[in-house]
C-alpha cells in the first residue's frame, strides 16, 4: 500500500469476480502472468501439474482478456515460453515456427501457448503483446545455489544426456521484470523474446552450474538410457534437441540489457584461479 499497491485476491475460473475487479481498477495496462508450476522441479512433479497450469492458463486467461476487454483496457501483457522453437541452425526468433512435432509433451505444451498467444494477438480493440521468458534464473527459482535443481546436482541426479547438445537460454528473474516494465511502456503490438545474450547448450551450462555449486560434475547419460527413463523423449528433447532463441527485437525496441549467466562467469573465473 506504500507504494501505491492494492493486492486483491479473486478466484480466476469466476468470470464474474475477475471482471468485478478488474472494473473496480480501470487499469490501463493489464500483465497476465498466471501460471501453477510446482516447486519442486522433477519430470513427475511437472506432469502432475501439468493439468492444472493448462487449465489455469486456457480458461484463467480467457477469463482474465475477457474481463481487460470489457473495462477497455489499453493494453494486454501475458507471460509465454520462448524455448519451444523448432530445432534448427543458430538462433530462433519471433517468426520461428513451434516444435509442434517435438516430443509428447513439448508438443502439447507448444500447441497451447500457441493458442494462448493467438487468442491474444488476434482479439479487438486491445494492444496485445505476448513475452516469451527463457529459463528463469535466480532468487526464488529452480535454478538457484538454494533452487531445487541445484540439489538434484548436488545428488547428480540432473545428467547430461547424449551430446548434450540441446541450446538453453536464460533469462534473470530481474531481468524478467525490467523487461516486463518496458514491453508495458513501449513495446509494439506483438511477440518479443526475453533471454540472455548467450544461449548455451547443455554441457556448457550444466557442469558450470556444478562447478559453481561446488557439487560433482553431472553424470552422463545416453539418449537410450534416457528414453527408458522418467523423463523419456521429453528429457531427450530439452537435452539434446532444444533450440536456442535471439533476443535482438527485446534489445532493439525495449532497450533490454541481460545481464550474463552468473554461475558461467563464476566458473570461468575459478577455472582461472
């Protein structure tokens, strides 16, 4: 409230209820960011919330444009992914089809951000803009010294998978809302990609990351081994097939500045210590 901020608190699946609210604001500006990832980041805990995180994103969000349309709010931001590109040579961008034939559940998960940033980019009378987020990193996520996957590699229990060659790129959770708060000032009507400067393939990233955890090197795993395992085509997909993403348009027309992976330069300093 000192700043100027009034939490409210409504069920998003009551139509009726988001509406009230989001009448009672009059925002301009309205930043979609609904999501229900778990805390704990396993190939069993994901699948489990994956029902739910769809449902609340379809119909939550539908709910949620709905009621920004009807208080003639201006603009419109909401949260997309920006690491389901199709596989390809150098950098995705904006224009870069879905890996809609990607493994199983990649290609699900394609198929409805897909729809969500349609349904928004093609609705009336309201600027629409999807974000497309790489990997958060930071204070409070996964991929954190105290974050759930840094204890998995601590237990090498996060391998390298095959070549290892699939391309991840990163995004700080800070960075994540400077850019954000730009996209609501100035961004243009549209798709942005929000990442880092330097998207990195797994066996780069990952034993950094170890290495600056001062956990074990990650153990290697074989593209068959991993396909009989929990993760199955899913794992093989983010590991060795991911398509690494271009953040010129957010750096052009949003003036966004990442800062680099920290646990890579922290690394390479070690190394040369």
């Amino acid at each position: 409230m000192e700043q100027g901020v009034e939490p409210v608190i409504a069920d998003v699946f009551d139509a009726d209820a988001v509406q009230a609210e989001v009448r009672r604001a009059q925002p301009e500006v309205v930043i979609e960011q609904l999501t229900a990832l778990p805390t704990t980041y396993t190939r069993e805990s994901m699948r489990a919330a994956a029902p739910f995180n769809t449902r609340l994103r379809l119909e939550g969000g539908a709910n949620v444009l709905a009621a920004a349309q009807a208080a003639g709010v201006r603009r419109y931001l909401r949260q997309s992914i920006a690491f389901w590109a199709v596989p390809g040579i150098g950098l995705a961008d904006e224009e870069t089809p879905r890996a809609f034939d990607a493994s199983p559940a990649v290609a699900a998960d394609a198929r409805v951000v897909t729809e969500i940033e349609q349904r928004l980019l093609r609705s009336a009378n309201i600027e629409g803009i999807a974000l497309r987020y790489g990997f958060f990193y930071g204070p409070g996520t996964w991929f954190n010294p105290d974050g759930d996957v840094a204890q998995q590699l601590r237990q090498q229990q996060f391998p390298i998978i095959g070549n290892g060659a699939g391309i991840w790129s990163w995004r700080h959770i800070e960075d994540a809302a400077i850019a954000t708060v730009a996209a609501a000032e100035r961004a243009n009507p549209g798709v942005y990609l929000i990442a880092n400067d330097h998207p990195l393939s797994v066996r780069q990233w990952l034993p950094a990351f170890a290495q600056s955890l001062n956990a074990p090197p990650p153990l290697q795993l074989s593209v068959e081994d991993a396909l009989k395992g929990d993760g199955g085509a899913d794992a093989v997909y983010y590991g060795t097939q991911m398509h690494g993403v271009s953040n010129a348009k957010a750096k052009r027309d949003l003036s966004f500045q990442p800062r680099p992976l920290e646990w890579v330069a922290d690394a390479a300093v070690a190394h040369a210590g």
